[in-house]
C-alpha cells in the first residue's frame, strides 16, 4: 500500500527539514475547503439572536458585544488555520499539535459567554479534551516507540504492522475523538452551539468533521489493511 | 531492530513496565473523577491523567519524545488554566457576586516564620538553580524569585527588589546568542560560548520566571 490508495495520486513532497508535507488531491481538497471557509468567518459578522419573552408579545435580542466578538473571530481564525495544518501535515507529531490546538481554541470560543449552561457544557467538554491528552500523546508516543519515527511518509513505507503499532493507532483514535468532542462526547457540544455569534461557532462543528476524515486516513496509513 | 545496540537490554525491557504505570495512573485518574462530584476537585484530579499522558511520552526516552513532552506539557498548562477561567466566570455568573471576592487578601498573621520562611527557601533554591545553570536551572532560580514575590505580596507587604528584571532579561538574551554563535565563528572557544549560552539561559528564563510574580504585584496593586 502506498499514499496513493486513499489519496488518489501523490502530487508531490514539500520537505522542511524533517517535516516533509505530502501533497495529493485528497488532502489538498480539504485543506482548500477549510482554507476558503476560514476566510468566509474572517469577513463575515455576528448573528443576533432573538428570543421570545415569556408572557408578553416582546422579543430580546441576544447581540456580541465588539470586544467579544474581536476574541472569537481571532480564535475562529486560529481554529480555521490549525484544521487546515491538520489536513495537510504528513507529521504524525504535527498532526497531534493541531488537534490539541483545535481543542484549546474550541474551549476558548465559548469561554466568553454569559450564559451558564453554555459555560457548565464548556466546561463539560474542557474535561473530556484534557483528558483526552493522555490517549492523543500516548498514542503518537507508542507509535514512535513501535515504529521509530513520526513522519507518516516512512510509516507507509515499513513492511509490518505489529500489534503495538494498532495499539497506538486504536490510542490516537480515542485521543481524536475526546479532542474534537465527536459521538460519544456529543452531548457537551451541541449545548455550546446554542451560544449567540453563529459564524464563529460553525467552525467548531467543520473542524472536528475534517479532522476525523483526515484521522481515518492516518490511520489507514498506520494499520495498511489492503 | 528499532533500538540501537548500544541501549542496554536492562533498559529497553522497562518499556512496558512503563507504559502499565502510565496505563494504571490514568485509570486511577479516571477513577478518582467519577466517584468525585464537586467541579473544582474534578478539574485537579484531571490533572493527574494529564501526568500519565507525560509518563506514556517519557517512557519512549529519545529526543523526538521530548519534543511531544515539551508540547504535551504546555497543552495541559492551557487548558487547566482555560477551563479554571470557565469555572471561575461560571460560579460568578451563578450567584452573581463581584469579581474581587474571589481574590485572596491579605492574611492578618504575624508570625515570625512567615517573615523568614520565603527568604531561606528563595535563596536556596536560587543557589540550586544557579549550580544547574542552563534551562533547566533557570526554571528552579525563577521558581525561587516568583515564591518570595508572591508570598510576600499575599501578605501584602511590598517588594522593592528586581526593579531592573527586565533589562537583565535582555542582556542575558544578548549573552546566549553570542554563545550561540562562538560555536560557529570560533569552534576553539566552545567551553567559553558553552557558559555565555548556559548562564544566558538561566538568568533569562530565571528573570522570565520572577517577571510573572511582579505582574501579579501590579495586578493586586491596581486593585
């Protein structure tokens, strides 16, 4: 098996030093894709919610204030960029930064909020990211111990698969997962889009689709199942 | 064969061992959090799974795991303080007190060992620091200035020394690029740039360190 099975065909290497990008339309479509979404949040401005009064035919608007929404768009921003290093990286070590990068900057999102429920399920889902390091490193850190190196470019390269090297990936997978804040750990999320200021909050949904797609792929690489 | 020859068999087979402390610590760490149900006490006991990521990383022991290490470290840094930052606005904005009830004050105590206590303990562990030297050094001498600031400032007494941190700061970042470049211009000076660069770093990273106990002084003085 070799990087052009699930990525269509190898476009080409951009080595930086020892960190060496691989190019192939699978990667470069979704790494355009959150490039292109990431400049639309960049110019785009805030919804405003309205909410309907209890008892009287009044509504309230729920609006961001400036300064707030500076710091989310900044983050939105950060969170767009990290996603798109995500899709790109042919680093296993790289690829484990941006996913916490994700993490952290989906935490500092929602932080600004005033609404306690919103904040009590940020809080929620800060738990389950922190602990959700311990699977992330330690898997990138099996894998490096299995396989010796990080570089996905050489993994795809090593004739075996030993059960440690499904270990880790099984390790990164969770890792992914609590970090991101899909399935399992859902139910956290969805209560933080209810938080006024939609745009910003999207990116928060985009980038823990891509990066699953894109962690389906490492793992591919790692375990070579055909 | 991954491992090189060199590495000892003794120290290739504490791998595992390794990775089943790391293994046992987190689910300690897990279990601790679903018996616990006050938030404050969940946020620290994560903390502790945080520790096992950092034993399953060491265990690997060559430089490309300290470069998770380092990382991994500063992640958990950030998110206990983001998530702190979220319970703290959390408890304010459900029971609607002021910001400032939840900064420490100053304690009433008179007490002799509180006036020497901080000072033995700062200079002890500056002498320690300054005979590491290098990173590693600095980290322990800053550690000894932010413990003397800040534990005399929550008495709210006031510190008058390392007015001039800053600059040497400065300096000493001057220092450990010019030991930094000696290794090139000039290898026969390489025990010369080797001590610019080591004692560079130390009073850098040790000012750095102290520079975050007088901000917090300025923070309690604006209150």
């Amino acid at each position: 098996m070799d990087l052009a099975t699930i990525g269509g065909q190898l476009l080409g290497t951009i080595p930086l030093g020892d960190i060496v990008l691989y190019l192939t339309p699978f990667n470069l479509f979704m790494f355009g894709g959150t490039l292109a979404f990431t400049t639309l949040i960049a110019i785009s401005r805030t919804e405003t919610q309205v909410e309907a009064e209890f008892g009287t035919l009044k509504d309230k608007e729920v609006k961001v204030n400036l300064e707030e929404f500076k710091i989310r768009r900044f983050l939105a921003i950060v969170c767009g960029l990290a996603t798109a290093g995500a899709m790109i990286t042919g680093d296993l070590f790289n690829f484990t930064l941006f996913v916490t990068l994700i993490g952290i900057v989906n935490i500092g999102i929602v932080s600004a909020v005033r609404q306690v429920d919103v904040l009590n399920a940020a809080f929620q889902y800060g738990l389950i990211a922190m602990m959700a390091s311990l699977p992330l490193f330690g898997g990138a850190a099996v894998l490096l111990a299995s396989t010796g190196t990080l570089s996905l470019l050489e993994i795809v390269k090593l004739p075996y698969v030993t059960s440690m090297m499904t270990f880790g990936s099984l390790l990164l997978l969770m890792g992914i997962i609590g970090e991101t804040g899909v399935a399992p750990f859902y139910a956290t999320k969805a209560e933080m889009f209810r938080t006024p200021g939609s745009p910003f909050i999207l990116i928060i949904h985009l980038s823990s689709l891509l990066v699953i797609v894109r962690a389906i792929e490492v793992l591919l690489i790692i375990n070579k199942p055909f | 064969m991954i491992v090189p020859v060199q590495v000892p068999e003794l120290v290739v087979s504490l791998y595992p061992v390794a990775i089943w402390v790391g293994i046992i610590t987190g689910l300690i760490g897990l279990l601790g959090i679903s018996f616990q149900k006050n938030d404050l006490s969940v946020l620290i006991l994560t903390d502790i799974v945080g520790v096992a990521m950092l034993i399953f990383v060491a265990g690997v022991a060559t430089d490309l795991a300290e470069a998770l290490i380092l990382p991994g470290l500063v992640v958990e840094l950030a998110e206990i303080m983001a998530i702190s930052e979220i319970l703290l606005s959390r408890e304010i904005r459900k029971n609607n007190i002021s910001g400032e009830d939840l900064v420490p004050t100053a304690l009433p105590l008179n007490m002799e060992i509180l006036k020497t206590a901080p000072t033995f303990i700062a200079v002890v562990l500056i002498a320690y620091g300054v005979f590491l030297s290098g990173f590693t050094g600095g980290v322990i001498a800053g550690g000894g200035i932010l413990f003397y600031i800040l534990s005399k400032s929550a008495r709210g007494l006031p510190v008058e020394l390392f007015e001039g941190l800053a600059g040497a700061s400065g300096i000493a970042w001057v220092f450990w690029i010019v030991g930094f470049l000696l290794f090139f211009v000039g290898p026969p000076f390489w025990l010369l740039g080797l001590m610019l660069a080591a004692f560079g770093i130390l009073i850098k990273v040790a000012s750095k360190v102290g520079l975050i106990g007088i901000l917090t002084r300025e923070e309690f003085k604006k209150e």
